[in-house]
C-alpha cells in the first residue's frame, strides 16, 4: 500500500471512476454486475430495480434499496449501510482518536470555524462504506441543513492500513460536511473521500467533488439563507464508491461506556439500538 505514496490519487479516482460508470452492452454489463455482486456478497434483489437494468458496475454501486427494507426509526438513526467503526465522547481538548496512539482535532474535521465550536463537547461515530454497501448517505435527524462546507484534500484509502499509517487521516482527506440544526442539537454529517472515490455529489445542492483534478479547489462554504429542510432518512449525497462517514453531535447523546464496535448497521435503524447491542 506504501506505492499510493507515489501515486497522483485524485487522477486515479477520477479516472476509475470515469470507467466504472462507463455504459457497457447489455449482456456484459449484467456479467460483470452478476460478478461483482456475487464477488461482494451483494444480494440485487433488495434494490428497487432488477440488476439487468443497469448499465455499468458504477450504476449499480449508487442503487436504491426498496424503502421498505429499511423502516426510519426515532432519534439519531444509522446515515448509512455499513459498519460502525468506532464512537466515542469527545475528549476535553476536542480530539477523537483515529486509532490507538493517533489523535485529530474535531475543529479541523469540521472546519467551519463557528459552528465546529459547538461540537467540540460532544460524540462522534465512524462508519465504513465497503464495496458491499449501498453508497447513499442520508440524515440521521429531522431538521434543516444550515450550511455546507466542502473542503478540498487527499484520496488516502481509509482501510486498516491508512488508518494505522496515515497520522490525521479523517482531516487530510477531502470532505463534505452537512450542517443540521435538530431538536438533538446541531448535527455535522461528514462525507469523506477515498481512493477511488472518485465523487461525492450531495443531493440537495450543487456540489460534485473531484470532476476536474486538474483545477486547484479552495475551501467553501455555503450559508443557507433558507435553511433546507429533511427528515431522518432523507437522502444527502451519494458516495460513487465507498468510503466513510463521521455524524458529530453538539450534545452527549448516549452513554458509550458499553459500546462494542465494530458493529454492521443499516441506515434508518435507531444508532442506539446497536450501541445497547454492543
């Protein structure tokens, strides 16, 4: 894995990402799909279309799951399929651990200045999107999105291996962050770039990441002037491969002492559930 040192890996991601999304005739597509999900342990059957309906192994990565597979619970609910990696308080001097030993401030995660400052006393989860996940990211609240910020950065992989080897990982790597104002406090809903992940595109504002690697990208922010609203289990954006999310909360929701990770979830389920679980 040493080699992605050396590698220009916002070029890689953009392009296999461009050849994941290349349409194929229709009977390699369903080969290579019938393949790949079988490869992934992926059963086609809990999306909302039949896999010979889709045109590329990249269609398939952003399916829909049938709605009724995935009941929206109360509270702060799962924002994704897939595991939850770690969760915990936030410490006095507003760091989180990355791995045993490895620390990142929440300031830097977030940066937006004003608004990380009110979740600097909080939790955080991490959750991993494998290949096998669907590759939506949706709310884990009712609430409105107040401002968005996309910062530019690094495609580090965050398998086991970069998180061990990467000192700040979660605030090296580009990033998309959703600003919920709830009744449970204001929620930062953190979409991370990968290697490979060739885009993050949210779903309720014009923002693609890594269309044009070639561009230098400064940080932005969007203050939305009419706050957007959504309910738990709206969809926010949309991974083209997998990667991770991190949910910040402002207050201390649950008590962690017990929580066993990691742990597979499903979006929409209640995160308490699997942290009682644990």
């Amino acid at each position: 894995m040493k080699f992605l040192t050396y590698v220009p890996k916002s070029y890689l991601s953009w392009g296999l990402g461009h050849l994941a999304r290349l349409p194929l005739p229709r009977p390699l597509a369903r080969f290579s799909i019938s393949l790949f999900a079988q490869a992934y342990c992926i059963d086609p059957t809990l999306a909302t279309k039949p896999l010979e309906s889709f045109n590329s192994i990249g269609a398939f990565f952003t399916r829909d799951l049938r709605v009724e597979l995935r009941p929206i619970g109360e509270g702060l609910v799962c924002p994704v399929d897939g595991t939850l990696r770690s969760c915990s308080d936030i410490s006095p001097n507003a760091e989180v651990t990355q791995v045993k030993g490895k620390l990142y401030k929440v300031s830097r995660l977030l940066g937006e200045d004003r608004l990380a400052a009110q979740c600097l006393e909080g939790q955080l989860w991490n959750f991993y999107l494998s290949p096998q996940d669907a590759h939506h990211i949706h709310s884990p609240v009712d609430g409105k999105i107040v401002r968005t910020v996309h910062i530019p950065g690094k495609l580090w992989p965050v398998n086991d291996w970069a998180l061990n080897s990467i000192e700040g990982l979660f605030v090296t790597n580009e990033r998309v962050i959703t600003f919920i104002e709830s009744d449970l406090g204001l929620i930062a809903v953190v979409m991370i770039g990968a290697t490979n992940v060739g885009r993050i595109k949210l779903a309720y504002a014009a923002i693609e990441t890594n269309r044009y690697p070639w561009r230098a990208q400064k940080q932005t922010s969007i203050e939305h002037a009419q706050p957007i609203v959504v309910a738990r289990g709206d969809k926010l954006g949309t991974f083209k491969m997998g990667s991770s999310v991190v949910v910040v909360s402002e207050r201390k929701l649950f008590n962690l002492a017990g929580a066993k990770c990691p742990a597979k979830v499903q979006y929409g389920r209640i995160l308490q559930d699997y942290i009682s679980e644990g």
